[in-house]
C-alpha cells in the first residue's frame, strides 16, 4: 500500500488543542523522537541522531 503525501488529509478534531508544527531543528526532532518512541513503541526504537537526514531533506 502506498500513501501519497497529497492524499494523506491528517485528522483533526473542530475544538482539539493539537498543534502541528514542521520539525526544523535536532532539539525538535530529539522531543519528536522521543514522543514516538514513548507512545508507539515503549522502548528506543529511533535514534534522533541517526534520523536526523529525514528533517534535513524534508
């Protein structure tokens, strides 16, 4: 299955206090890692360091 960027509509509750915000720097990337790695898979599974390219190419 492939999901297409201009296909993917994330959704988003009318009154939800969620923010999305682009991640731009290491310690950005860092808290998002560790969001990940906390809620999705319970141990460190991704290394900010190591993953960092995908910011830096966007």
């Amino acid at each position: 299955m492939l999901l297409r960027r201009e296909d993917f509509l994330p959704y988003k509750e009318e009154n939800s206090r969620m923010i999305c915000r682009r991640v731009s720097t290491m310690e950005d990337f860092r808290s998002w890692v560790d969001v990940v790695n906390t809620a999705l898979h319970g141990w460190e599974m991704i290394d900010a360091a190591h993953y960092f390219t995908w910011v830096q190419e966007e």
